[in-house]
C-alpha cells in the first residue's frame, strides 16, 4: 500500500518510492572511520552552495536532533551522536538545487553524501528525513531512537531558523504550500506521522517534547 507523501520540491502528492521495499537496519554499527565534524559539512556546504538561509535552517534541524540523541544516550540508548549531527547538518545538502533544477532533494542529497563522504548512516538520514514511508516502530526504544527519526522530527520541528511547535510547522506549510486537497492531504499525513513519532520519543525518553524549546535561542547562527 502507497503512503501518502507531504509536498515534494513542486508541491504535489507522491506515493513514496520505498513503500514496498524492506525496512531498512537501524541497529546501530560500528563505525569506521569517524563521522564528518562541522568543518567537513560546512565544506559540503560551500561546495555545493547551499544558501545562507538553508545553512541556518540545518544548523537549527542539527542542534535539537543531537539534543534528541544526547538525552536517548541518558536512557540507556545506543547512539552516535556525531553522526545524528552531520546527517542533521547535511540533511538539506541539496535543497536549492533540487528547486532550481527540478529533484527530489533528499534522494539527491543523500547521494551527494554518499559520494562525498562514504558514510551511509549519515546519508540515510538525509535520505528519509522528509518521510518514513514504513510503520513507525513506536513499542521499539532501541529502533526508534536512531538517527534517521531524530533528523526527521527535528526537521518537522524547524520552521526556517526558528524551532517551533509541530502545528505551528505545518500551518506554515498548508499556508505555503496546500493549494489543493491532494496537497493538504499530504501535508495532515506528514504532521501525523510527526506527532507519532513526538509521541513516541516521549515515552522512551521521558519528556514531555510538544513546546520544547531545546535552546534554539542560544544558537549562533
């Protein structure tokens, strides 16, 4: 059964392409080689010209992920920080380009990170921060708290620069962006999956997450 997308880059109802396919491994692996630190993202970030605004806007999405992360860590969880991190600052690697040029912006910037990095943690987050097309494993801590849910709900808690509450995300979103009903439907999908998975990180982590602030405002951006 297809999932019902959010807008894509142009603003129209898709059925997400990974539907059907096996969920992927989240269990966390050893890594490597260490995950790439501000100054390689920020060289992505150059590379790729990404704008002043979207550069924010990630280090906004990053911060309250690897916030997220650090207080699955005090549960008793097993998680890579740093990687959380990166992923969270590269989630949106290839956003200006995809609404110039017409492309699904994470698929493509998971690419770019693959390429760039060979990291595929760090790039599955990128890849998946937009949806999860599959059945969001609420019962599940350990496969829950892992890096592509926390870049996705830190994404859906992030309006532009600001961190805001989910519904004042997805109003922003309808304004902007739910011109018909197959739009609006897309984008009440996505806020449920996201209130799903707020919900979720609750339970496990022991918080309470709707009006949470994560201290945004002492971000430098």
């Amino acid at each position: 059964m297809s999932v019902l997308m959010p807008p894509s880059d142009k603003g129209p109802l898709f059925a997400h392409p990974y539907s059907h396919l096996p969920e992927p491994t989240l269990a966390p692996a050893t890594p490597q080689r260490p995950a790439p630190d501000d100054f390689a993202c920020a060289a992505l970030w150059d590379k790729y010209v990404m704008p002043p605004h979207i550069r924010r806007h990630c280090k906004v999405v990053a911060h309250i992920a690897a916030t997220l992360a650090e207080r699955a860590i005090a549960r008793g969880f097993d998680v890579d920080v740093p990687r959380v991190r990166a992923s969270g600052l590269l989630h949106d690697l290839a956003k200006a380009y995809s609404i110039r040029h017409g492309a699904g912006h994470a698929h493509l910037g998971a690419s770019w990170v693959v390429a760039e990095t060979r990291d595929y943690a760090v790039a599955q987050g990128v890849m998946l921060h937009v949806h999860w097309p599959w059945r969001i494993p609420v019962d599940d801590g350990a496969r829950l708290c892992t890096l592509p849910f926390f870049i996705l709900y830190a994404d859906k808690r992030t309006r532009h620069d600001m961190c805001v509450t989910l519904d004042e995300r997805f109003a922003d979103l309808l304004t902007r962006y739910g011109h018909t009903e197959a739009a609006r439907k897309g984008i009440q999908a996505s806020q449920e999956q996201g209130l799903t998975i707020e919900r979720a990180f609750e339970a496990h982590l022991g918080c309470s997450l709707h009006e949470d602030s994560f201290d945004c405002g002492r971000l430098v951006l």
